[in-house]
C-alpha cells in the first residue's frame, strides 16, 4: 500500500523466547526460509523480562529463579551441549537462563533471522493467496504461509485496576517488565501479590530496604526450595544418564520435573506417622511440585488428602513465624490448590522488624495515594516504592490484545468471547489456517520445556507432511485447519480430565480466574504430558485426524 516494506517468508514466527528460538531452528533445518520477531531488545522471553532482583546473587540485575531444576530447564536435543555446559546450582536464576538462550542462540547462529523490538499489531489470513499478511510495529508487513505464535502463556503482565494507582509520587514496577537495576536500599516498599514471584521478590528483598510491606490478599502455601550448588558427581550421574532421564520425563510422567509421581499411594493409606515422614522427607529434599504430586497420588484430587498436607505445611508455617498475629495472617485458609510454591527462606523474612504483612480480607485496599497505599481502616501506609508481583493476563492474554483475523475476518478474540479460549490439542483454532499456537490455551499442564519441545516438534511435523502432499503436485500453498468438531472434542476432553482436579475449585491465573472480567474456564489439559504426547502420536498416525489438509 506504499506504506509498508513487504517481505515474503515461508513461515513467521512471533515470539523469541524457549519456543520460538527453537521452532526457528527447526523450521530452518527443515528448509524453510523462517524468521522471528519479538517486542523485546533480546531473545529471551520471560527471562528478558522478569529481571526483578534476586536472594543470593551477585548483581542486584538478578533475580527470578525457576523452580525446575536446572537440568531440566533447558532444550533437550542437543546431547553435547546438555552434557557440556555448565551450571552450578539445583535451580537456575534469570541471569543464567538468558545466557544459556542466548548461547543456544549463538551456536546454532540464529540472530541473524531474529528482528527485535518488533511487535506483531495484526494479523490476517489471506484466503485468496493463502497466506499471512502481518503487520508489525516496525513498519514492514511479513506474507508468510505459516504463522507461528510462541507468546508466552506467562507474559502478558497484569496491573490491576486500583483506584487513584496513577497519583503515586513513587516509583512503581510490575516484575514482569523489571526496568534495571534499581537500588531499593534505604527505601519503604510495598509488594502487592504474593505468588511465586512475591514471595521470591518478597525473600530476596526483606533486609536490603529499609521496610518492606506485603500487601497479601490469599495467603500462600510454599515449601522449601531446596536450592544448593551442584556437586560435580551429581552431574555426572545426570549426564551419564540424560536420555533416558528425558524419556522418563517426556513419555512416564505428568508434571515432567524429573521426578516419578507416586501413581499407587494415597495419602490415608498410611498411618498419620508415616504421613508425617513422608511429607518431612519431601520437605527436606525440597521442590513444590515434588511436594505434591512425588509424596502421595491426590494431594491435588482428594479434599481429605489435600488437608492433610495443609496441616502439614501450616504446622511449618506456625512453628517458623514468631509473632503471632503475623503468623495469623500469613496462614493459608484456602485449599493447596493453586501452582505449588517453593520458596528460599519466605516465611522467616517475617521475624524481622522491618517486614510487616498486611492482610487484605482484614483491610482491603482503598486507594493508591500520592504517598503511599491506604487501607480500609484509614491508614495510609507510606512508600517510595510499590512493587507489583500481581501476576500475567495468562495464557490467552497476548493473542486477545492484538488483531489476528482467521477466515472470514473473524479475531481470535471474538472467536474466543463466548466460550473462553479454545483450541485443538493447544495448538491450533479452526477457521486459523496455517496459524500455529505454542503453549496455546488446553495445552499441557506440565513443566514447560519439553511442552514446548511437544508443541514446536508436533507443529514441525504436519508442516512437514503438508509441505510433501503440496510437492506431490499441487500449486497452491498446502493449508492445515483444525476441524470444528475437533476443537470441541478437545475442548470437552479438557473439561473432564480437570473435573476432578482440586485446582479448579480454587482462583487462580490457571483457570483464568486472576484477572477481573475475565472468564473462568479451562486452560489447560491437565491429564499430563506423557499421556498428551501420547495423544498427539495417535493424531499423527490417524493421518493427522482431527484436521484438513488440503
Ligand atoms: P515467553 O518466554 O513468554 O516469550 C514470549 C515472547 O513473545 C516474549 O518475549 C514477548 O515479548 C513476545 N511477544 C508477545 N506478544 C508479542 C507480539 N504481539 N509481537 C512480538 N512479540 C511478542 N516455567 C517452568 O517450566 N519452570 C519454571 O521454573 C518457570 N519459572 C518461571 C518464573 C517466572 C518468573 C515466570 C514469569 C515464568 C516461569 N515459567 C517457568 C514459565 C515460562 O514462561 C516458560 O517456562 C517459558 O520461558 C516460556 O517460553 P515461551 O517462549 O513460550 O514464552
Ligand atoms: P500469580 O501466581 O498470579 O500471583 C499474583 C499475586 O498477585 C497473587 O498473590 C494475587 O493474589 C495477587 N493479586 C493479583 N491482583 C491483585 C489485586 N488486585 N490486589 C491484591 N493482590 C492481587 O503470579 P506470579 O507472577 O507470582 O506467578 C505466575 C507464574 O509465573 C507462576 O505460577 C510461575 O509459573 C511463574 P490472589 O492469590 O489472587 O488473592
């Protein structure tokens, strides 16, 4: 239209964190001539962006830790490099992952095909030349025939709406767009939220500032982390055994974080003393998902079973807080039902005198003041910082903020208004043709590289097998669409494998339900990751049931 440079690709990628850094390599090794762009100045994903600082770590740029351990948390098909490069601790923080991306990135030489500070604004399908026209903030408009979205499911941040937010004189950060390095010495902050992220924020934080206030709405249950340095037998036992470490991950295990789950063992099969060893020993190793799903097989299922590791935690929780009206307020009153926390010395920070907690049931917030937060019982406490730590628009958020407009001109928002977001396996939406979602809505509930690895190789392969039926004579550019039917097979499938899930049954971002005006509704597949692979063969070996391939 004169207005834009227009650049024509087999396949455009959005998104450069741990999917699309490998759906680019994939796709270049599969010959086609791919690209990725992404909002930010670097490959990275969340781990360019939650840069938040952290407990332990050197620079105060630091931070965020993932509570996979670290042998986990990286690509799995590379077998040198996994074997070759290093890291010292069970977990890994921020830093260390955008290094190792960065790394992948540089030794399979993939910057060059990499645009930063490049957001996708729309997105149509082009019925009549079967292909993608993307428009882009830069200015330059992608035609693609495949269009592959990796827009994070946790990235997308979440502010809420607080009265009178935009008066306050301080500084205010949400921790999935950390700005830098910010000195919080000598500073009075407030920490709204206290998931994964407030808790870490919260620990990492409590005796560099002068006082620290979390402004808690539902109290958290977290387990001990269990973070400590690598001993050089440990990784070589790992290294020696790698393959067969990330078969058992990818095909025997639901959470795939490396551990068995205890499949035969509910929680009121043993008397209370064992229990109560049991769940010591899993505290002492350390881990939140460990905690729930290696102790017992329905501590997530079972009410009985959940409120006996409740107890257990909150027994912790009583015994490390002295005050005991702080212990009152940070004692959970929920279910243990939500992500499972692990966390490196949380509840302690508490002992100190400059870390107070507020209660939000006691005294919700009325308004954010120039000076400060005041609650419903007239006090205003002052701050010169407000942290919020209040979570990700999850899974679905980055795809309904920009236009992508499928057949007809319908958005995938508008396709997703009445029912909540929807796909087929999580991967693609009818009426989407040669869109692809990784980690899109009803994917794997799981530990999430080797869902990702899942989503990009399943995507690889019907390019593939498409791309051959084209070359086998047609002219046209081959087109993949999820039937209808299928997209409510698998929704329905979503629906009954969580029904029973305590998880549902309590807010949270995997339901949707952390949001305001957003809708509560199923997310994820939560029958696990080995037994969602295991579907996804049958589609593939069913000649792609579920789809046209035209
Ligand atoms: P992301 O890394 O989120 O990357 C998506 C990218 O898409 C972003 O860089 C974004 O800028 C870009 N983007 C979005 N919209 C657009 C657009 N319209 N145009 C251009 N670019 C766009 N997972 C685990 O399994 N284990 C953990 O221990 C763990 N810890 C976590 C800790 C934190 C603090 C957070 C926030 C998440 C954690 N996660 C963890 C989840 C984590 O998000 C995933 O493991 C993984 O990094 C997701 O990779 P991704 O490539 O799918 O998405
Ligand atoms: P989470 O887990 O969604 O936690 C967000 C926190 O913010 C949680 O404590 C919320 O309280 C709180 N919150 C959200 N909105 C508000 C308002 N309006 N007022 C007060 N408090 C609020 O996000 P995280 O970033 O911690 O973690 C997300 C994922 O990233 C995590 O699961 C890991 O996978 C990595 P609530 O509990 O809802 O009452």
């Amino acid at each position: 239209n004169g207005h834009y440079e227009i650049q024509s690709l087999d396949a455009l990628i959005i998104g450069a964190g741990f999917g699309g850094i490998y759906q680019l390599k994939k796709f270049r090794d599969m010959g086609l001539s791919a690209l990725a762009v992404d909002t930010a100045g670097d490959v990275g994903g969340t781990w360019f962006w939650n840069t938040y600082p952290g407990k332990n770590h050197p620079s105060a740029m630091s931070s965020a830790m993932s509570d996979t351990e670290a042998y986990l948390y990286r690509y799995s098909w590379d077998p040198e490099d996994l074997k070759t490069y290093p890291w010292d601790k069970h977990y890994v923080y921020q830093p260390e992952v955008l290094k190792y991306l960065k790394h992948v990135v540089e030794r399979h030489d993939l910057r060059k095909d990499i645009r930063f500070n490049t957001t996708l604004t729309d997105a149509y399908w082009n019925e009549e030349d079967r292909i993608w026209d993307v428009k882009c903030s830069t200015g330059i408009e992608y035609r693609a025939r495949y269009l592959v979205t990796a827009l994070g499911l946790l990235s997308k941040q979440h502010f809420p709406d607080i009265k009178g937010i935009d008066s306050f004189q301080g500084e205010k950060y949400h921790t999935g767009a950390w700005p830098g390095d910010i000195s919080m010495a000598g500073q009075r902050v407030g920490v709204i939220g206290n998931g994964s992220t407030g808790v870490q924020i919260i620990t990492a934080i409590a005796d560099k500032v002068d006082t620290l206030i979390s402004f808690q709405r539902n109290p958290q249950y977290s387990v001990p982390s269990g973070q400590r340095d690598v001993d050089p037998e440990y990784r070589k036992k790992i290294n020696d055994n790698y393959e067969e470490i990330w078969r058992q991950v990818k095909d025997e295990s639901a959470t795939a974080f490396g551990f068995k789950e205890n499949a035969d063992r509910p929680t009121m099969s043993v008397d209370p003393e064992e229990r109560n060893e049991i769940f010591e020993a899993a505290w002492k190793k350390g881990g939140g998902f460990r905690f729930m799903f290696e102790t017992f097989n329905d501590i997530s299922t079972s009410e009985a079973a959940n409120d006996q590791a409740a107890e257990f935690i909150k027994a912790k929780i009583r015994a490390k807080v002295k005050d005991p009206e702080k212990a009152r307020k940070l004692m959970p009153t929920q279910m243990y039902a939500r992500r499972p926390l692990c966390d490196a010395g949380y509840y302690e920070q508490f002992n100190r005198s400059n870390v107070e907690v507020v209660s939000l049931h006691d005294t919700p917030i009325d308004e954010i003041t120039p000076a400060g937060i005041r609650t419903s019982d007239g006090t205003e406490h002052e701050l010169d910082i407000i942290i919020f730590a209040t979570g990700f628009d999850a899974v679905d958020g980055n795809y309904t903020r920009i236009a992508i407009k499928g057949r007809n001109g319908v958005t995938l928002k508008n396709h997703w208004a009445p029912t909540g977001p929807t796909s087929y396996l999580g991967v693609t939406v009818p009426s989407f043709p040669n869109m692809f979602m990784i980690l899109g809505p009803n994917g794997p509930f799981s530990n999430i590289p080797p869902a990702i690895e899942t989503h990009v190789e399943f995507i690889s392969d019907i390019v593939q097998a498409a791309e051959q039926k084209g070359a086998a004579g047609a002219e046209k550019t081959p087109v993949i669409e999820a039937k209808p039917q299928a997209e409510e097979y698998w929704t329905h499938e979503c629906d009954v494998v969580s029904r029973q899930s305590l998880f549902r049954r309590t807010d949270s971002w995997i339901f949707g339900a952390n949001v305001p005006g957003k809708k509560k509704t199923i997310m994820f597949y939560f029958g696990g990751l080995a037994d969602y692979r295991a579907k996804l063969r049958s589609v593939a070996k069913n000649s792609w049931e579920g789809f046209n391939i035209e």
